[in-house]
C-alpha cells in the first residue's frame, strides 16, 4: 500500500508515556533506530491533546512539513517503530485512505537490558565500554542502611478501611502498555521441542513468554534447530522446567566458544542509515550503492555463497573486520565484493586483511567511498600494452615527381634490352 502525502491519521496513545520514557527512547532505543524514526514517535506524541489520550485528524503532508523529510523517510521510520515494539498502524481504505497510529511504552530499562536482541544490538552499535556507560544512567544509588531501621507505617495505621465498591468494568482504563519484540520466526520451535521426551521436558510448562525468548535466542546467536535443541536440553531445570536465565547463559557461552569470544549479531548488521546514500536513480551504480547498504555482510557473503551459509573461518573473518579494523557493514560488504572479483572467487585472510588495514588508515566509511578507491585501484594495476613501432622503409612517405621519358631515354633503353 502506497503512503500518500493526502492520506491522513489519528494518534492513539495506548500507554502512559512520561519523561522517564523520552529517556529511555535516546539513550536505549536511538542508537538502534536511529535519530528520524524517534523524531517521529515523539512527533506523533505532541500530535497528542492536552490529555494525552487522542489527537485530531492530520494529513501525512503536515508530517512531512513538520519533520521536514520526504514521505519514504517516514514510512522507512514508522517501520522501524513498528519493528521494535513503540507503534502499532491500523489503515482503513478509501478515496483518501486513513491510519490510526497507536503509541505504546519503550521498555523499561531492566526489560530492555534483558531482552537479548536489544541488549546486543545497542552494545554491537555503541561499543561494551559506552553500553556499560549508559547503563549506569539507570541505576540506582546502592546506600547501606545496616545502621537504619525501616519506620514507614502501613496502610491501616493511617487510613480507615471502607466497604468495597463495585467498580464495574476497568479494561479501558489507561495502563502502561508495551509491545513485545517481533523476530523471523525460521525455525519450527512446536516441531522441535516435540522431539524432547517429556521424562527430560515437561511441555506443559512452556510458556508463551519462554517461546518469546527461545525464538529471540536463536535470532541473536543464528543457531539452528539441532544447535538449539541442544541447548535447551541442557537448560532444563530438575523440575523439568526450561530455566530461562540458564538458557541465556548457555546460548552465549555456545557462540563465544564458536566465535572465540567475539561480539554476536554484528555480522548481520547493515550499514547505519547516517552513512547511507539517498540514491533513486535506476542506474546501475544505484543499484549496488543499495545492495551494498542495504546487506548485512552474512547474508551477502551468503548471496555469493549461492545460498551456503558462511564457513566459521569466513564468520571470523567479517567479524574481525568491523571489530578490529572498524569497517561498517556496507564497506565490508564492497571489500568482499572487490576481492572476490580480482582473486578468482577466494577471500584470502591476509590479502584481505592488507586492503582493510589500507582502507581504515584512509578512514573509508561510506559505501561510495569504498567503491572509488576500488576503481581507482583498477585503474593503477591496468597495464597499458606498448604499440609496436612499425619499421618502414626509408623512401616511406616521400612525394615522388612524375617525369616523362624522352625519346632519346627510350631508344637508348631499348639498345641496352638487345644487348642482353
């Protein structure tokens, strides 16, 4: 469904939002959104009346005016709000088709901290000395009070307790109210866990909640359905109950000791909208500047693999590359690209590794850029082929004069032919 600048829509304020809710947006949830689709939930929040319920009718036109960006930015934007829990889009159809925009609660920080796809992404994003940084905005002091004695008096000593009323029904009254995380559900989890006994698992103790984080587990570390399996076998609990805690703990042990100890999820990573180009053109450089941007470097590597997923020695590779020589993601994507192009489809450790160390010193970032020094690389190693100079004879090119022969000339010619 094509957005229309004409089209219009209501905001819908589903939760209780507050300022410790901004907060949560720029420090937690910026960093992995990005700075337009923010912009646009706190817009859509000031779209709010006075009682922070319900706006009025607005057009996507007024949204565009007061961001001050095109409507692609903000489809692109609302999105990623959807994407990540902050919005729900409901459309009705017509002539002029409208949306209604409900808004729900970023989550708190603890919930946020231990979701394992938002906690990995924003320290793959910032960096574990910045993660640990921003943490410390939200907690709280730890004041001894060994010496102190608790004086704070109950309810009843304070109030008199009156006959209880019949409040009727309270399914309308505001709360605050938060969506969960979506992922790619690509492994069958009903399937999987069926094939665990139940003398190891009791599956009547799977919750919903427990589903939610196994799927989110097996987004994060990329494990499929026999490394899962695995793992939550080792994660039942004497009671025959998956423990939750000891599943996290066991699926980043899993990866660290497979990817020796390296960040996990950065080599699904695209490159960050800030360092991407706005290109629409239809040429064929377009093209690869969108591919390039748009990849994350495992599924690229994977395209070139016809399918075949990346070896553990290519994994670390790409790893070691935005971790040590902090390539983004689409300058990775161009580097593996060139080299497969000019060194008969292999990725060379060490001659991969003398580009990107060439390439940080020259501080590439952009897509754009890694592809300008790769053609001007082309054309330094483009041997011109000498011209062989052609050897002419001497009389080569002269202007000759056309002169007619005497009679005389002729007779004495003549007399020199009989002669032989």
């Amino acid at each position: 469904m094509n957005l229309l600048p004409a089209d219009t829509y209501i905001v819908k304020n589903a939760t209780i939002l507050n300022n410790e809710s901004r907060l949560v947006l720029i420090k937690l949830y910026q960093p992995i959104i990005g700075t337009v689709a923010v912009n646009l939930y706190f817009t859509l929040w000031s779209n709010l009346d006075a009682s922070q319920i319900i706006s009025t009718l607005y057009t996507h036109h007024n949204l565009m005016a007061e961001m001050r960006i095109k409507l692609e930015d903000i489809l692109e934007a609302r999105e990623k709000l959807e994407a990540i829990g902050l919005l729900k889009t409901y459309l009705k159809k017509g002539s002029i088709n409208n949306y209604v925009y409900e808004l729900y609660s970023p989550l708190e920080p603890r919930e946020f901290i231990d979701n394992p796809i938002l906690s990995t992404t924003l320290m793959s994003n910032i960096g574990k000395k910045e993660f640990f940084k921003v943490l410390s905005i939200f907690k709280v002091p730890d004041i001894d009070l060994k010496d102190y004695t608790d004086i704070s008096v109950s309810f009843k000593d304070t109030f008199a307790v009156t006959e209880a009323l019949d409040i009727g029904d309270l399914k309308n009254i505001r709360r605050v109210k938060q969506v969960d995380l979506l992922v790619d559900e690509k492994i069958d989890l009903n399937g999987l866990l069926e094939l665990i006994p139940s003398e190891i698992l009791n599956h009547s103790s799977i919750t919903k909640d427990t589903k939610s984080l196994i799927y989110k587990l097996s987004y994060i570390y990329n494990l499929d359905e026999d490394e899962l399996s695995e793992l939550i076998r080792n994660s039942v609990n004497e009671k025959k109950i998956i423990d939750k805690d000891l599943l996290r703990s066991n699926c980043h042990n899993y990866y660290t000791f497979e990817h020796q100890n390296s960040t996990p999820s950065i080599v699904y990573k695209k490159q960050p909208d800030y360092l991407r180009k706005n290109v629409g053109d239809g040429s064929k450089k377009s093209k690869q500047i969108y591919t390039f941007e748009t990849t994350s470097p495992y599924d690229f590597i994977t395209g070139k693999n016809k399918g075949v997923k990346p070896s553990k020695k290519d994994l670390l590779l790409i790893e070691e590359l935005m971790i040590d020589y902090e390539l983004t993601p689409g300058v990775v994507n161009v580097l593996i690209d060139y080299v497969l192009r000019i060194n008969d489809n292999k990725l060379t450790k060490n001659f991969v590794l003398t580009i990107a160390n060439q390439w940080k010193r020259s501080n590439i970032k952009t897509v754009e850029e890694a592809m300008s020094i790769c053609r001007k690389e082309n054309k330094s190693k483009t041997k011109v082929r000498p011209i062989k100079k052609e050897v002419k004879p001497e009389w080569y090119g002269r202007n000759f004069e056309e002169n007619q022969a005497s009679s005389d000339d002729i007779a004495a010619l003549e007399a020199s032919l009989n002669d032989l």
